[in-house]
C-alpha cells in the first residue's frame, strides 16, 4: 500500500476532485500531482481508477509527465478490450505533441481494431522519427518487433525482413540478452519460411559471440544445417561446455540423414553425453540394422552399451523399459552373429566384458571415436575426460 497524504495534500485534495470545476490552481496542485506521480504511478500503486483523473489534472496543468500518464492509460484500455476510447485517447494527446510511446500505443489499438494497415504507417513514421535513435534499445526493439508482425500478418513478408533485422542489430545492444533471442527466433522463423536461411546466418553471424548462449541455441536449432562446419562446431562445444546437451543431440540426430558417419557421430555423443535411452537406443539400432552391422567387431560394444544404457536410466518408464528389452533382443542377435549360441551368451558378455559394470558404455563410445572421420574436437575432449574419470 502506498503511503497517505501528507495531511496538508490530504485536504488539498478533497478540492481536486473535478479538475475542470476545482478552484486549485496548478501552483497549488503542484504537490499533490507530484505525490501522487512519485508514490502511486512511480510505484506501481496507482488506483486504477485515479488514473484519469491524475491525466487530467496533469492535462490541465500542461504537466509534460502527461504522456507518460496517458500512455499507461491507453495501454490499460487496450487490456480491457476498450479499443476506441484507447486510441482515441492517444490522438488527443499527440495532437498535442509528438510521443513515441503514445505513438506505439495508438498503432496497437489501431491494428487491433483491425486497422492493420494505418497501424503500420503509425509504426513506420515512428521509426523514421529523428527522436527514434535515442529511445531506449528495449523499447526501439520492440516497436520494431511489432512492425514486423504486422506487416506479415498483412502478407508483406519481404518487408518484413527489414525491421526484424533492425530489431535484431537494435537487440544486441540491450542489456536483457532476451530481447536478442526473440528477435532472433523471429528473424529466422521469417526467413527460413522464404528460402532465405543463408541470409539469417549473416545477419545473424556477428552477434554470436561466446557469451550469448541463448543466441547460439537458437542458431543452431533453426539454422544449424546451414551453418559452416566451423560455425556450427564452434557452437556445439560452447552448448557442451555449458552443459546444454539436449541441444548438442538434437542438432546431431537432425542431421543424420543417410550418412553413416554422421550416425556414429550421434550414437558417440549420446553415449559420451550420457543422453537418455530414448535418444540413445535408437541410434544403436540404426548402427545394428543389418546383418552386416551385426557382425562387425564393434557390433556387441555398441548393443551392449545400448542395453546398459536403458538398464541404468535413473528415471524410469515405459519407454525406458521397451528400449531396455529391444536392446537386450539386439544383444543376442549381435552373439548370435559372431557365432555364440544362446546358451552361452551370459558366459560371452562376462568375458568379453559387456556388462555396465565393465565400463562397457564408454569403451563402446571409444571405440566409436576411432571410426569417426575428424571428429569434433568437443567429443574428443569430452571421452578424453571420462576416460581419466574412470
């Protein structure tokens, strides 16, 4: 609760009730404006329904606090479905003076009157307005956010490129790396629907620095197949250094494809990532899916782990408990294969040391490595640790 009036204001007040009729005048009211703008507004305390009658004392005294007022107005109407009197509310104030917010906010309700169109011309004098560049970078990112929104709700996508971009360069200066992200996110959503993914990554590229994770998941998850090698490496071992491997593994497992490589790629990091089993044991039945594969030297590491893995899963569930047993299925496939007869397969996995409690997951991730042409340099670290941890 605010504080009260100070007793003089108090009595004061009780003669401001109606700022066309009072006999105030704006010297006296002076105090009482400010109280209630410092300790109400200021605060976030101000009683709803003093909001108009503050803005009209400010009004009347010429306050300049009164676009601020009216602004917060306009914008509590927009909430409660009043469209018309919050735009006709913003008119009035800036037939007074030109504001930006009031501006911002007059072009909402417009557009959610179903104005689209004058909404975007609002927006569009907003940004080309020489008194734009000073507005804080929040702010300017937003109203650039919302131009491009509009504009591609009235099916100008092209022209929407523009302000995203705007609001992308403009977000990089914020203080709240949120800001940046969203833009991000909207820039390639835009861009990638035309065919314009390569364009995303330039614009994109020289905000990616190492301390901007949050930008870098979004690349990488919207943009990650178009990234260079380099780039996109370079941000995977920034997500396995922050400990992000949901987003390491979704990027690896979206780009298999048909290539092999890329296939034991995943499988490694899934293993080296500890990655659950449901992200796992998929990809060693895809290793395993031939009569082939099943009978390489690898082959019983790789479906060894696989069951490991489901077996020692901490959370468990049904998935968790369908992979345990389709990988213990592939493991007597695997034996059978190599010519173990299934009598003899407990007998064979404790030779060959199959079991978790032989280290059978990181010695299968291992020896994954070696068959891996160049890889990354993140994983090779990464086995390199878990081998020295074991």
């Amino acid at each position: 609760m605010p504080q009260p009036l100070p007793p003089d204001l108090d009595r004061l007040r009780d003669q401001m009730t109606d700022p066309a009729a009072s006999a105030v005048d704006c010297d006296q009211a002076t105090g009482v404006i400010d109280w209630f703008y410092d300790q109400a507004w200021q605060a976030d305390r101000l009683e709803r329904e003093q909001m108009p009658w503050l803005l009209d004392w400010m009004r009347r005294c010429h306050d300049p606090r009164r676009f601020e007022i009216g602004d917060g107005l306009a914008v509590t109407l927009i909430g409660e479905g009043r469209l018309e009197e919050a735009a006709a509310l913003a008119q009035s104030l800036l037939a007074e003076a030109w504001d930006p917010g009031l501006t911002h906010t007059l072009a909402l309700a417009l557009a959610a009157r179903g104005e689209v169109a004058e909404a975007i011309d609002r927006l569009s004098e907003l940004v080309n307005h020489p008194e734009f560049a000073a507005l804080p970078p929040e702010i300017a990112t937003q109203v650039h956010l919302d131009l491009a929104t509009l504009l591609r709700r009235q099916g100008s996508l092209f022209k929407a490129v523009r302000p995203l971009t705007d609001a992308v360069e403009t977000a990089a200066r914020c203080d709240e790396p949120a800001w940046l992200e969203q833009a991000a996110e909207m820039l390639i959503e835009q861009l990638v629907e035309q065919g314009g993914a390569e364009e995303a990554v330039e614009i994109l590229s020289p905000h990616l620095d190492d301390n901007r994770l949050g930008l870098w998941r979004r690349v990488l998850d919207g943009l990650g197949g178009h990234l260079d090698p380099a780039m996109r490496e370079r941000g995977l071992a920034l997500m396995v250094e922050a400990g992000d491997y949901r987003t390491v593994l979704n990027r690896l497992v979206d780009q298999v494809g048909d290539d092999p490589q890329r296939l034991r790629l995943a499988f490694t990091a899934a293993l080296a990532l500890r990655a659950p089993a449901e992200v796992t044991c998929p990809l060693a039945a895809r290793l395993l899916a031939s009569d082939a594969a099943r009978q390489e030297e690898g082959a019983p590491l790789i479906a060894a782990a696989s069951v490991a893995v489901a077996e020692t899963q901490e959370e468990k569930s049904h998935s968790q408990a369908k992979w345990h047993r389709d990988g213990v299925v592939q493991l007597i496939s695997v034996a059978k294969h190599h010519g173990i007869l299934e009598g003899e397969i407990r007998e064979w996995a404790e030779k060959e040391g199959l079991y978790h409690e032989h280290g059978v997951i990181d010695r299968a991730a291992r020896h994954c490595l070696e068959k891996i042409d160049k890889p990354p340099e993140w994983l090779v670290k990464r086995l390199g640790q878990e081998g020295r941890g074991n």
